[in-house]
C-alpha cells in the first residue's frame, strides 16, 4: 500500500459505518466525474476511512495528516470559507438515518456564534446536507449514528504555513507576557500544597505559559543539559563483604566496629589481631547520588506541569479542541522525561531551595525553574481579550495576529526608537497595558474595544499608540432646541471621521510634547490641545493575515504587466465588484478611505504575514514620505526559524522602524510641503464659511504663515564683517546712494495702519514684511539663518557708529539697518549659486522655500 504523505488532499471522503452504511463528505463544487477511489487509509483514528482524489491530480479542499502532524491539531481538517456537503448512505437499500440524526458542534453551535452554516438539502427525513463555517478556525466535531465516537476535525485557514505562524506567534506573545510578569513584582512565597479552586482560577492563562516555556522541543533539550551535567552529591555506603574483597581502610582504627565472624588463625595477615580474623568486613563504596534539593525541584516541577495538561485534559475531554491536543502531547513528553531513570532515586521536595547556585545557574535547571515561577504568576495576568484567539477550542490566527503585531509595534516604539512609556491617568479604563496604581495587573486588549498606551519620543514628541480607535462624526450644527440638526454636515475642525464611522486596528497619534498634560497623564487633554492648532498627526495600520501575497492587497504591479493585462485585471475587478460585494484590491481601498476620511491623518497602512524579501511597500501622494498608503511584511517567526526568515522579519521591524523615525520628524519639519498643506487647510477651515445665497465672506486675517511661505531677504557677508554682523546681530545694506536720491524700490517693510508718523518709524515699529534673513559667503553658500525683528533706514553716521568705522569706509549716505533676535543652525550648508552676486552688497528677497528646492553643497567652493 503506498504510504502516504502528511497531508494529502483529497476530493471526497467516505466512513465506512457499521451495518453497511457509509458517511461521505465532499467539496460543492466537486464533479463525480473528476473523482476515483484511492487505497483504504489505515489510521487509528479513523478506521474504515477511504479518500478520493481528483483523475486531474488537482488538490482537494479536504486534508488528512496521515504521517506527522502539527502540534495540537487533528489528523483531519476542512477549510473555512467552504461548502461541503454530506451524506448517509446503503449500498441494500435499508431504511437511512434521519437528518436529525446526525449532530455535533458544528449543528450545536449558537445562531451567529461563529457564523455557521448548516442545514438539509431536500426532505428533512434524509440523510443529505451541507455546512459551511466561516470566520472560525479550531475544532468541530460530527456525531454519526453507527459509530462509536464524535469524529472530531479541524477548521483551518488556506494559509499553508497557519500552523507555524500560530506556534510562533503563541511563542513571542507569550515572551511579552512573561517580560511583564517580570517587570511586576516577585511573588515571596510559593504553596506546595495543591489548592483545587484556586489551581482552576487562571487554568487557560497557565497552559499558555506552559506551551510557551516547553514549545519547540524545549522540554527535551532543558532535560538533555540537565542530564549532561547533572547536580550530584558525593555518599558513602557500607556493605558486609569476604574479607579478601572487602576495602576497609578505617580497619585498623576500630577492629571490632568493622569486622564480624572472628575466627582463630595462625596467619599474620593485615586483618589478624591477637590470634584471630575476622570473616567480614565493611566495605566503603562511595557512588554519586542524585537525590539533591536542585533534582528534586526538578521532579516536583515537572509533576506540576503534568498537572496542569491534566486539569486541561479534563475540562476539554468533551470538545477535545486544541488546547486538549496539545495538553495531551505536553503529557506524553513530560511522562517519558519522568520515567528516565535519572528520577529513580530523586525524593519529595519539601522546601524549594532558592538560594541554590545550581537551580540559579546552570543551563536545564535555570530554565525549567523559570518556567515554573513563569506558571505561578500566569494567573496573575488578567488579559481581557485572551479568549478572543485562545478559548481551549478556538485557533483564531487572525486574531492573535493583531494582538503579536500590538506587542511588535510596542517593541519598535520602545526598544528599537527608545521611547519612553508614560502610564495614563491612574484607574483610566482603556489603557492598554498593565499598572499597578489601583493594584490591577492586566492586559486590556479586546476586539472592538478601545485601548491605548502613551510614549513620549526625544522628549519633543508625544506618541499615543491605540488599538481598536473608533473615529465618528464630530457634529457641531445644533437647531433652536439645542439638538443636533438632521444634517450630513461635520464640523471640519474638529477631529474623526466627515462621514460614518471607522476602527483601525491600530492608530499612532503624534503631536509636540508642549501639548500635553502635565503630572498625570490625561490621554485626552494633550491630542484635543494639539487639534485645535492643527499640530496632530494619525497614521492608521490594518492586520490583514490572510494576506500572503501583496498583490493580494495592492493589486497587480503595473509596471511588471503589459497594457492588455492592466485591461483585463480591471475588467475582472469590475465584473466581481458588481457582482457581489467583493473587492480585489479591498484592503488598498480600505487604506485609501482611512486617509480621506480620517482628519489629519499622515497615512494608512497593511501589516501581512508575507514571505517576499521587500520589507515595506509604499506609495507617496506626493515625492514626501507622507502622505501616503502602503503595506509593511511582518512575519512571526520563532527563535528557531531559518537564518533566511528571521533576517526577513528583522528587516521588516528595522523597516518599521525607520518610516516610523521619518514620519515624526517629517511631520515636525516647518519647511516641508506636507506642513504648509496642514497650516494653509487649519487656516482656511478657520475662516467664516461661505454661506449659500449669502452676503460676501467678511475680510479675515490669516495670521502666522508657515516657514517656508515667509519671505527671505539673502545677503552677502564680507568676511571681515561676519563676526561683528554675529555678534551685532545686525545687517546693513545699501538704501539711498547719495543724497536726493530715492531709497531702493524693495518691500522691506509692511505698514500697520496708514502711514507711521516720522517719530514712529525712528522708534522701529514699522513691521518688517519679511521674516528671514539668510547671510552667504565667498563660497557661495549660506552661513546662518537669522529670524528677522526690525528694519529700518538710517544714516550712515549711525552705522559708523555701530561699527565704529570711519565715514569714507561707507559709500552709501543712507543703509536698511536689519535687526534679528533668534538664530538657527542650518545643515548642511545650501547653495545660493545663482541667486545672489558674490561681488557686490546687493540683496535679493524671495521666498524661504525657493533656498530649501536647491538642496545641499556636495562639492565645497
């Protein structure tokens, strides 16, 4: 018979029942025509079992495991999000079950509770119908009459690699987890007594530790390094032997003590003594003996975990879902680790020895101590949303594959970018992660529920991670009764969403630290400062885990396809779309409809489990980094996985991280076009709106324009004159060349309100109509930028009186005196070749953001 390979898939499957009756289970879509018989499977657990396969050789919607399978899962599985149909049948014609005959989960399972489909086809008294399960991933269990037992089976996403991204993802959530525990206080004491009530409290939470202190093989390789260098002692032993093989070299100081049966003897041998021998003697064995306070905790904790298995062995024997699986196979190891005959001769513990170097340091000890106190403070952790991917039956991937991407963000946040976590107002519900103000351990992680941690970054920057944030309409227009108006109208001001509402999985807002409240941090106070003056930011980020293949969520790379191929992908795209409710490029649109109708927000984002060597993809609205939509891999991966996948997953958080570095800084960037979009819209939004059919919009200042709108006055500095203009912070320039002449035809300076008074204008308080002053060198670039306070024309007297020259020194009769209070830095130096004659005084006005479109000096003078 040929052996099978693990898995293999198959068409159609039959049960061969007792009496003649045979269950089969098939695909909808599967034609009889493209199905033959295969060689009887002969599995223990399903004996009778026959598979068919297609003549076409195409692979089948149902899998059986039939040599190795994956940890905690059953040898068979369907796929969710696909019908399958059923039937009982008699090859004698004998009278057939009824519908109602046939039950299980699936036909058991609450209206809605994990979106199941299952009913009859044709007359409710045969034995013929169809189930479909959607949305669910575990186990699911058929009972048939004529057999013995409920067939029990696995619902499996169509991702080929969901077992391992499963095990893995468990694995690193559960590596957060016990940081935390660590983190939180240790406990002091510990019972050894075997409390029931309590040892029930907190089981699932125990077990996940446990699967994730022993995953991978780790039970075998603690015990291996234990076994290699195990803690020993040193005993003695005596034992009655022939004097001529005995050794006892303590003979001579007490004859009597060690020697029995004495007997006369005229030998003079080592043992005679006046006359007589002894017969025996006590012979002194030393041996080595593992019955220590370190091999004993050992024992006791690997009996603790096989007590856990079995407390979840014997809350999940009915459903014998995943967490019945793997509590089965972790009994089965722990019962071959016990059984070695190192355990032979280890005692009961009594006092768990702390102290010990042994248990403290060596490899095997130190971990499997670890992993017991790991299990004691489990159930201290009290993680709201757990059950949503973990409930003893249900393997819900996607959802875990939010919460491991919740932690990975947090990582990036604080170990790769060094942020520095703020704890949130003390007792505020919401907070995602744990405090202990109120004495509450917890994880507040829960689908449709909002959560958030709070980061400060440089201590500049406040950054507000949540999770689950709903955005809805924010409505200012009320009628006379005070009620809000029957209008479609949002106020665009203020934050959320313009139209209905929308929950990202996840949200990153960022705004100045200067917002922020002060002393205990109220979430709130700080984004609402930030949002009235427009200095807030939101990039929004969606877990997609069926994703494998990008082009599953951006559509095709247009560039890699021929016009004919563009055509034809989006004559599909529309034919689905109108079709049904389906999208091929859903997800891009999802990210594309967050950043419209979201206010403020930078930018939308795909999180997906790929396996491609790209670690992000982006696509920029304009040439800056946002605004913008995009994709980013993050696959999980375990300490174990090859050199190739964990490089991928580190360049995927190292990608992560350095768009993450260059959103915030960009975001905070005056000069940036993305800035001024940001101030000039907060203006406008700020004005009177236009009122259909009504009178004229009343003139409104605009107020503080953005950097790079200013206007720049570029000058040239001798360099005989850099540091006095420094020191001064001043700079002249000519104005009228002799007298009679008209000063310089430049708008250097704004009128307030009319025309300033001769004395008004002496005192300076004309208002300078530009902002920045840029000084430049013989080298053609520019040297400092200085924020402009006063200009004013004077007499050449009162340069010379500045700098303290003499009046031949000067040619001109009177100067534009510019004053300047502020100065910044600038780097790298900008090229101002072309835009100012080096060997003259004069100057040049024009706005900052023509000097920023140069870019910097590469090649010195």
């Amino acid at each position: 018979m040929t052996s099978l390979a693990a898995p293999h898939f198959f068409w159609k499957i039959c049960f061969e029942l007792q009496e003649g009756f045979v269950f089969s289970i098939w695909e909808e879509d599967a034609s009889s025509k493209l199905l033959r018989e295969r060689e009887l499977l002969v599995l223990d657990e399903y004996p009778g079992l026959r598979g068919f396969v297609s003549s076409a050789e195409k692979i089948g919607p149902i899998g059986i495991y039939c040599d190795e399978k994956p940890e905690g899962a059953h040898r068979l599985f369907f796929y969710e999000n696909t019908t399958y149909r059923w039937r009982i049948e008699h090859t004698s014609h004998k009278t057939l079950p009824r519908y109602d005959d046939v039950g299980g989960s699936l036909k058991d399972s609450p209206k809605g509770g994990r979106n199941v489909l299952w009913r009859p086809i044709g007359l409710e008294n045969e034995p013929f119908g169809e189930f479909r399960v959607s949305n669910y991933l575990g186990t699911a269990s058929v009972r048939l009459p004529f057999w013995p037992s409920p067939i029990y089976f696995e619902i499996q996403s169509r991702k080929i690699n969901y077992h391992e991204d499963y095990r893995n993802m468990v694995a690193d959530v559960g590596r957060h987890c016990t940081q935390l525990l660590l983190d939180w206080e240790t406990p002091t004491s510990f019972r050894l007594e075997s409390d029931a009530d309590k040892d029930s409290e907190g089981l699932l939470e125990k077990f996940f530790f446990l699967r994730h202190a022993l995953a991978n093989d780790l039970l075998e390789i603690h015990f291996e390094n234990i076994a290699n260098r195990p803690h020993a002692k040193l005993l003695k032993e005596g034992v009655w032997l022939p004097a001529g093989l005995a050794n006892c070299p303590k003979f001579a100081s007490n004859p009597l003590k060690y020697g029995r049966n004495w007997r006369p003897t005229d030998d003079e041998g080592v043992f005679q003594v006046s006359g007589i021998t002894p017969v025996e003697l006590i012979h002194e064995r030393k041996y080595e003996s593992y019955d220590t306070p370190p091999n004993r905790f050992i024992r006791f904790a690997l009996n603790d975990f096989r007590d856990v298995c079995e407390h979840v062995l014997e809350r999940f024997g009915n459903s014998q879902g995943p967490a019945y699986n793997e509590a089965l196979e972790l009994r089965d190891k722990l019962d071959t680790v016990l059984a070695k005959p190192f355990f032979d001769d280890v005692g009961e513990l009594s006092r768990i020895a702390f102290e010990n170097q042994t248990l403290q340091r060596r490899d095997g000890y130190r971990d499997i101590l670890g992993a017991w106190l790991l299990l004691q403070n489990a159930a201290k952790l009290n993680w709201h949303g757990k059950d949503d991917f973990y409930d003893g039956n249900n393997r819900d991937a996607a959802t875990l594959y939010e919460f491991w991407l919740y932690f990975v963000l947090r990582e990036v946040l604080q170990k790769e970018m060094g942020m520095k976590e703020i704890l949130p107002e003390a007792g505020k519900a919401g907070s995602a992660m744990p405090f202990r103000d109120d004495g509450v351990n917890g994880i507040n992680l829960r689908r449709g529920e909002e959560s958030v941690s709070v980061y400060e970054w440089e201590e500049n920057v406040r950054v507000h991670l949540y999770y689950n944030r709903s955005f809805s309409r924010q409505v200012s227009v009320s009628d006379e009764s005070g009620e809000l108006a029957k209008s479609y109208r949002s106020d665009p001001r203020k934050g959320g969403s313009y139209s209905r509402i929308f929950r990202p999985d996840f949200t990153l807002v960022f705004f100045p630290a200067t917002y922020a409240s002060q002393g205990k941090v109220k979430v709130a106070e700080g984004e609402k400062k930030a949002e009235e003056q427009n200095a807030i930011g939101f990039l929004h980020f969606d877990a997609k885990y069926r994703i494998e293949d990008l082009t599953e969520a951006l559509g095709m790379d247009e560039e890699k396809n021929s016009e004919n191929e563009k055509r034809r992908f989006l004559d599909n795209e529309r034919d689905e779309t109108k079709a049904g409710n389906t999208y091929r490029r859903g997800d891009l649109y999802k990210m594309h409809t967050y950043n419209d109708a979201i206010r403020r927000t930078a930018g939308s984002y795909v999180f997906y489990p790929g396996k491609g060597s790209e670690g992000k993809t982006e696509f920029c609205r304009f040439e800056e980094i946002v605004p913008g939509v995009g994709a980013f891999r993050m696959l999980p991966t375990s300490p174990f996985s090859s050199g190739q996948e964990s490089a991928n997953a580190q360049s995927s958080r190292l990608a992560l991280k350095q768009f993450l570095e260059d959103v915030l800084r960009h975001h905070s960037n005056r000069f940036s076009r993305d800035f001024r979009i940001r101030h000039w819209t907060g203006t406008i939004l700020g004005e009177t709106a236009a009122l259909y059919g009504g009178s004229p919009n009343p003139e409104i200042p605009i107020g503080k324009e953005p950097a790079a709108d200013a206007g720049c006055l570029l000058g040239y500095v001798r360099p005989e004159d850099e540091r006095l203009f420094k020191s001064e912070k001043i700079f002249y320039f000519h104005a009228v060349e002799k007298p009679g002449d008209k000063p310089l035809d430049f708008p250097i300076v704004q009128k307030t309100s009319g025309s300033p008074s001769k004395k008004e204008a002496q005192k300076g308080q004309n208002v300078p109509a530009v902002k920045y002053f840029w000084g430049h060198n013989k080298r053609k670039t520019l040297s400092w930028l200085c924020e402009i306070d006063s200009i004013k024309l004077v007499h050449v007297s009162d340069i010379c009186k500045i700098t303290g020259r003499k009046r031949k020194d000067h040619k001109a009769e009177y100067y534009y005196l510019v004053r300047w209070e502020v100065d910044e830095n600038v780097a790298p130096e900008v090229s101002v070749e072309g835009l100012a004659d080096v060997r003259s005084g004069k100057i040049k006005i024009f706005p900052i953001s023509e000097l920023f479109s140069r870019g910097p000096v590469l090649n010195g003078p």
